[in-house]
C-alpha cells in the first residue's frame, strides 16, 4: 500500500496544480474585445484590437497625450487616448491592440502594442 | 511620352550572371534530392528488420540526404554574400552596403531560413548521432530520416529561391542593384549569434524523440539511456545558452528594459527547456535506480513534440494578435505539412505510450525497490513533476488566446503579472527541491538527518539574504525607497514588495549556495557530477539577476530638449548633441549629459538614425545601458518629436482656432506680386503659445524645384511651416515644429543585472561540464548501471 504513496501525492498535487493554473487563466487572461464590448465592461486590461485611422492621430506635445481613432472587426469606432510617449514604429503601424479601459466614452489606453508588417519580414508583394 | 520601341527600357540594368542561377536552381533541387534520399532511407531502414542488408544501404542514403539539406543553406549564403537581388528573398532581406555578419545572418532572419536553418541543425545532429545508435539504428534512423523528410517537404514550398517578380524579362534575368536589406531593428551582433545557437538547441531535440520511439519499438527501455544521455546534457546547455541570449538580445536593442516578456515565441523556446531538465532527471534516477523507464519514454519525446506545437502555433497566425514577432503568413502547403506532421507525431507518439511504454520498461528495466518518506528518488519525482508542470503551464497560457476563442468571444491574453503569480507556486518549491535534495541521500532517511545535513547551507543562504537587503538598502534606488512598492498577488489583493523579494532571494541563495557547496564536495570524489550542480549554481545566480533586475527597477519618461535639461529619476538629463558622420549613418548617436545629486556626471549615447523605406522617412533607435557591477542605467529613447501636430491643420482667412492649446488667427493671405520663379506667397497669422503671442507671416516660394516651404520662427519655441495653400479659397495648411527637437527619454535604474551575464556563462559552462563528464567512452558495451552514492 504503502509502496503506490509517492505515486499517488504526485497525482493529486498535479491534478489540483493545474486546475488552480486553469482557473487563475479563466479568471486573470485580458480579454480581447470589441468596442461594443468594451463598452459593456469593466475590466481595466482590456486589449482592444484594431485599425488605426490615419488622419485621425494627434499628439498633443504639451500634454503628451496621443489620440487617436480605431476601427474594430465590427467596423465601429471609437476614439482611442494615450498618454506617455508614442511607441517607436507607430508612423509605420497599420494595426494596433490598444490596452486599457473605457472612461467617459473613450478608450484610455495604457499601452499600445503595435503591429508592424515588416517586423520580421517586408510585406510580401 | 517618348518611347522607343528598338530600344531596351532595361538597358541600364544589370543582368543576373549565369553562375547566380545555377546556384539558385542548385538549392531548390538540392532540397529535392535530399527529400528522395531521405525518404529512401526511411524506407530502407524500415525493411532492414528483414532484409538486414539494407541497413547499409539506409544509412549512406541517410548521410547523402542529410548532408544534401546543407547545400540549400550554402546556396542561399553564397548569393546574400554576392548580393544577388534578383532573388525574392535575398532582395527584401539583404542589401549591398551591409557589413558581411548581416549578409550572413540574412540567411535566418525570415520563414523561409529559419525553417532551413531547423533542417540543417536537426540534419547536423542526425549525422552526428545516427552512427552510434547501435542496437536502435533500424528505428531510430526510420524516424530521423522521416522527421527530415517533412521539413525537407516545408522547405519545398518555403522556398527562399523564388526569383522576383518582373526580373525575367525577354529570357535574360535582370539584377536589382539593392535590396531592402534586413529590417533596421534587427540589425545587432545578436542577430549573427541567437537564431544558430538557439537553432542548434532544437535541431537536437529530434535525437531524444527518435531515441524514445525506437526504444518502444525495439522494446528496450535501458540503453537508450545510456545513448542519448551527454547529448541530452549539451541540449539543455545549448538551448539554456540560446534563451539567455535571447532575452539579452531584447534588453539591449528593444527598449522596454526588460529581458523576458513572455512572448509567445519566447515561451516555445522555454518549455523544450523545462521538459530537457525534466528528462535528464529522469535518466538519472534511471540510470542510479533503474526506476522510471516508462515515464522517461514518454518524457524523451516530449521536449521536441512541444517544440513542433510550438512552431505550429507561432507560424500559424493563429497567435497573430498577440506577438510581438509577426511572421509572414506562412505557404498553404508547408503549413499544411507542419500541421500533418505534428497531428501525426503526437497521436502517433501516445498511442505507441499507451501501447507499450509500461510493459516495455517492465521487461527491460529491473528497478531497485522504492524508498518511501524522504529520499533523493521521491525529491526528484517531486522536483520532476514542478519542472514538468511548469512546462505545461507556460504551454497553456501560450496557447491561451486559442483556448480562450474556442470558448466564444475573440480570445484572452495571458500578460507577464500573470504568469509571474502562477509561475511562483512552482518557482518556489522548485527552489527549495534544488537546495534540499541534493543533500538527501538515495536511502530513505529521517527528516532530522536532512535537517542535520543542509543546517550549514541553510542559515548561510539566510544570513547572505540578510547581507543582500543591507547592500541594497539606501540610496535612492534601495530597498528603503521601494517600502511602499506592491505586488500583485494572485488571490487578487496586493503584497508588499520587499518580502516578497526577500523569499526570492533566499530561495535563489539556498539553490546557489547548495549548488556550490556539492560542486567543491564533489570536485574531491566524483568529478562526473560537478558540473550539474555548477548548473544549478548558474540558473540561481541568472534567476537572481532576473528578479533583482526587474524587481528593483526604477522608471521614469522624461522629454529633453537641446537647452531645456529635465529630471528623470535623480538624474538631471540635458541634451548636448548629436554625433555621427550624417543622420543616415548607422552609428549615429544623440548624447545626453546625466547628472546625479552628486554632481558626478556621465554621457549616454543611445543610438539614432534615420533610414528611407519607399517613399517614407523612418527613425531607428537604440536603447543605450550604461553597466557596472551593481546596477545598470538603461536609457531608451524614442523617436525625436520635430512636429507639434501630426498631421498639418487647415485654416480659412479670418479664422481663429485654438488646436492643442495654441491659438491660431489666420489674418489674411499674402503675395509678393510676381508670377514664376521667385514669387512668395505667405498668410500673415496671429498665433498664441505659452510663451506669448507672435504676428508671423510664413511663407511658400516657387523655386525651379518647386514650391518650397520657408520656416518662419514663432518666437523662440516654435517654426511655422506653410504646407498647401488652395488657390481659390487661400485656405492654408499650417504646421508647427519644435526649433528643438523633442527627445523623449524613459530610464531605467537596473539592480544586479550583471547577474544576468554571469549565470548564463556559469549556467552554459556546467552544463557543458555535465555533458564532457558523461560523453561515451569508446566502448562496445554500454555502460553499466552505477548505483553510486552520490
């Protein structure tokens, strides 16, 4: 009997491990989101992904304030606002997944992670 | 337009020379010839079970197809090296005016090569092992050549030769003069070193896989051990060496200051190196106990079963939204056979598990009873268990964003605070196996007798904690200034931040100061194991450096410009020029004056270049880390602000706007009277900052170049620059720059991340210790079963 202990413990501890890891993923991932989404929700890690309107950027130097609109998959939009500096490849950025929540109707971003075609490789022609 | 049709409108363009093409043909058919071998080896290995005259034939077929997979690679070198741009490949990732170390390492900075260059490191391995898999050569060549053979089958698809588009022209093959050239970003020593190192890593884990099968098939589950053991030592010091390398890699070019992020791509790399650790303490209680057989089967194929999901997972896209390394849509075709390949290896690996990996182990393998309570076996099964688990784990939250879409909605993301609070539960009894149970006998023994043992190395790893906290303590940056720092915790509440690092430091102690305590022991009487236990040093010194580096750290955004000093951190920061030959230069560098509280000065120089892609102009940047033994200042900057608006603002006659807190009243239009070159047009404007209000007037003139904006100073802040004025409304597009570029700054205060170097080095070191230690002797047996107190 005595012999299976070791075994046995292991199983349990594993089995017990991962459910807790499940559980704390279920609960702790950001979820990504639409807008309509977002506006539905009060997490404050919401990744919220979308195409960058070009003409709408602004970057109020006083302030360091960067705006910005976004289109989601949906094809809504929202107006998207980040305070601290601009993140380094943005002029070249098609796509971004703006981090954050909504306040007031808008979309405060505390990071922006920035999708670059060319990466890793030029845009394939 | 003039066009003549007698005369060649390509004339001035180089042609491809001849011998540039036969080497292009050479490597794509070269990977079809060694698609063939491979394959006929596969067979004829499989049928030498019968016919054992084909073993030979299997293996020279094997060698020819392996060493057939180098020439694609030599091929493609050759051509980045002569700067052939009129393949696709070599014309978007390599440029002439490159140095050479970035022409030879635009070979793997895409898909296609990096694929070439898994192939070529897993064929490297096959040559180097197939010779001395003895009594399991039939499988384990089998399932090498079939491994080679699918990749050989990506490579078909993920061609690097493909020639550009519109380069063939009436039969001759035009040649571009330039390429793209790698991306800037990329362009650092490490580029030259990471991807082989690390490629070599996984390339070898096919050994461990193919081992595993052939030991199932050939139910025989006690020499495989014996085989694969020093390769399986390398491996783990190879790929250990690659991770580290990697995360040196971002932390000194990406600018976030960090070294880990847990990016998907880093996490594929870091569970093969978990489940390696796993294994090879597996095939020690194996080897010692002869205990275990049926879980190392099963564990040898996992490290390269997870890479193979891994690389299925990055590749697909179905993590795009997520990484920060964006690949290319992979071919159709190859991701097909990527994803075939893995369907069939996994399912095919656990039913041959489920089928015979217990009652194989049973026959070959005789175990030594058990010992209950606390022995090293039952430390090891814990400590296997936590390393294994943690694998899991991190290839869970990898996965994720997948797990999570299937569930309905767009997906979820796991972020680092995440994975730092699962993390931890096995982190920390990691830590405590590793410092304990090297000190616990193979016998069962009494928890008073292990106290006895680790008492000494306990109270020292305490006491040089102690000591760690009162080095660290003052200054502005020391433990005093982060007393009200917290943690997230992952009960949802916060915990404060010095004792959680306190307990991490002791546990990176108690592993460290165990593992230097057992290597000096050691070194007198069983030199084979010392430089596991030099490993195990090397992993808690970089593990140290990581939590000291990242938990101490101290960060603050800063906006300097050229006369306007600003503060960051307790630095005052002023702007003193910029250095290189021009702007375009690749070593150009801004340098900015930090001054302590003390008055001690130094220079930072993070780089600062420009580059054109298409018609745009691009900005580089470079993080620059000043070093010393106790901290790092890590400066990152940020693209130079010249522009106050985004995008240039439009303005009717006899408007007045307040945009961004400047007020702009567009007066009226201007003209200086004369039509041609050399007249001015203008907008006499009244703009209002924060420094007061300006009547300007800037101004266009048409030059023989065109219409050239002039820069019209707004009092000592500012330039007003007329973009477009519309001929019929006078309506004008107004932009304002900064006479000073605005630097934006983020600093960094970096405790210990000299620790960082100094255990990968140790960390490698051990592990190649381990590994010469343990290679195999010549001998034609294997090596006997060792039941050595150790």
């Amino acid at each position: 009997m005595s012999m299976k202990l070791g075994p046995l413990i292991s199983g349990v501890v594993a089995a017990t491990a991962l459910s807790a890891v499940v559980i704390a993923f279920t609960t702790g991932a950001s979820p990504y989101v639409t807008i309509q989404q977002a506006k539905a929700s009060t997490g404050d890690r919401l990744h919220l992904a979308g195409d960058i309107v070009k003409s709408t950027v602004q970057n109020d130097v006083y302030t360091q304030t960067l705006t910005f609109q976004v289109i989601d998959s949906n094809g809504d939009r929202i107006k998207v606002k980040h305070k601290g500096e601009k993140p380094a490849n943005l002029s070249e950025a098609t796509k971004v997944v703006a981090v954050g929540k909504i306040e007031n109707g808008e979309f405060q971003s505390s990071e922006l992670i920035v999708k670059c075609p060319s990466k890793y490789e030029a845009e394939k022609k | 337009m003039e066009h003549n049709h007698n005369e060649d409108p390509f004339a001035n363009i180089p042609r491809a020379e001849a011998w540039s093409l036969v080497v292009g043909q050479a490597g794509s058919i070269a990977v079809y010839v060694a698609l063939a071998f491979l394959v006929l080896s596969g067979i004829l290995y499989l049928i030498s079970g019968k016919v054992p005259k084909a073993e030979k034939f299997a293996t020279i077929s094997f060698v020819i197809g392996s060493i057939s997979i180098f020439v694609p690679f030599g091929c493609l070198l050759a051509l980045f090296i002569k700067d052939q741009f009129q393949y696709e490949y070599v014309f978007s990732h390599g440029d002439s005016l490159t140095e050479l170390k970035y022409k030879i390492a635009g070979v793997w900075t895409a898909q296609e090569g990096s694929f070439l260059l898994w192939a070529c490191a897993t064929s490297l391995f096959g040559l180097l092992t197939i010779g001395g898999s003895g009594l399991y050569r039939r499988t384990y060549g089998t399932v090498f050549a079939l491994i080679l053979s699918a990749l050989c089958g990506i490579l078909a698809y993920e061609s690097p030769f493909d020639l550009l588009k519109d380069v063939v022209q009436k039969g001759e093959v035009l040649m571009p003069p330039r390429g793209n050239g790698m991306t800037p970003s990329l362009q650092n020593y490490w580029v030259v070193i990471h991807p082989p190192t690390i490629f070599l890593g996984f390339g070898a884990l096919t050994i461990f896989f193919a081992y595993a099968v052939a030991a199932l098939v050939h139910k025989n589950a006690k020499d495989w051990i014996t085989y694969c053991r020093p390769w399986s030592l390398a491996t783990l010091a190879i790929l250990g060496l690659g991770l580290s390398m990697g995360g040196l890699w971002a932390y000194e070019t990406q600018g976030w200051g960090g070294f880990w992020a847990w990016d998907p791509v880093e996490n594929v790399s870091l569970v093969p190196w978990l489940l390696m650790a796993t294994l090879i303490h597996g095939i020690i209680v194996q080897n010692v106990r002869g205990r275990w057989a049926a879980s190392n089967l099963i564990m040898g194929g996992l490290p390269f079963l997870s890479f193979v999901y891994g690389t299925f997972l990055t590749r697909s896209g179905l993590l795009d939204k997520v990484s920060v390394h964006s690949f290319a849509s992979m071919d159709r075709n190859a991701l097909g056979i990527l994803r075939g390949f893995l369907i069939f290896l996994v399912v095919g690996f656990i039913a041959l598990c489920i089928w015979r990996a217990k009652s194989v182990a049973k026959e070959t393998v005789k175990p030594i009873d058990p010992e209950n309570g606390i022995s090293r076996e039952n430390s090891y099964r814990f400590g296997m268990m936590v390393l294994s688990m943690l694998g899991l784990v991190i290839a869970v939250g990898m996965s994720w964003p997948v797990i999570a879409a299937l569930r309905g909605g767009q997906g979820a993301r796991v972020e680092e605070w995440l994975y730092h609070q699962v993390v931890v539960w096995f982190f920390i009894p990691l830590m405590l196996l590793m410092g304990a149970a090297p000190f616990v006998s193979w016998r069962e023994m009494g928890a008073k007798a292990l106290f006895g043992r680790i008492a000494n190395v306990l109270s020292l790893s305490i006491g040089l904690t102690g000591f760690t906290f009162i080095g660290l303590m003052d200054g502005p940056f020391g433990v005093r200034s982060h007393a009200e720092s917290t943690v997230r915790n992952p009960m949802g509440g916060t915990w404060p931040l010095i004792p959680v690092l306190g307990l991490l430091m002791f546990l990176c102690w108690f592993v460290a100061v165990t593992g230097a305590w057992r290597a000096i022991e050691l070194a007198k009487k069983w030199k084979m194991s010392v430089g596991g236990f030099v490993s195990h040093l090397g992993f808690a010194v970089l593990i140290g450096g990581l939590i000291l580096s990242r938990g101490m750290e101290k960060k603050q955004q800063s906006f300097v410009q050229s006369g306007s000093p600003a503060s960051a951190l307790d630095y005052v920061v002023s702007f003193k020029k910029l250095e290189g030959k021009d702007l375009f230069d690749r070593d150009s560098k801004a340098v900015f004056e930090f001054k302590d509280p003390a008055g001690r000065t130094f220079d930072a120089t993070p780089g600062l270049y420009y580059y054109e892609q298409g018609e745009e102009l691009k900005t580089q940047v470079w993080p620059f880390v000043k070093s010393s033994p106790t901290h790092d200042v890590y400066v990152a900057l940020f693209p130079p602000v010249t522009d106050v608006w985004d995008m240039p603002k439009t303005f009717k006659p006899k408007e007045k706007r307040t945009v961004d807190q400047i007020t702009v009243e567009y007066l009226e239009p201007t003209s200086n009277g004369t039509t041609g070159v050399g007249a001015k047009f203008g907008a006499k404007m009244r703009i209002t900052t924060r420094t007061g209000t300006f009547d300007v007037e800037p101004q266009m003139q048409v030059t023989e170049g065109g219409i050239q904006p002039l820069l019209t100073p707004v009092g000592t802040e500012f330039f007003a620059v007329l973009g477009r004025m519309d001929a019929a409304t006078r309506a004008v597009d107004l932009k304002l720059m900064f006479q000073k570029p605005l630097y934006p700054l983020e600093v960094f205060y970096k405790p210990m991340t000299s620790l960082v170097w100094i255990g990968t080095g140790i960390l490698t070191i051990g592990g190649l210790m381990s590994a010469f230690a343990r290679r195999r002797r010549h001998s034609k047996a294997p090596a006997p079963l060792s039941p050595v107190e150790v």
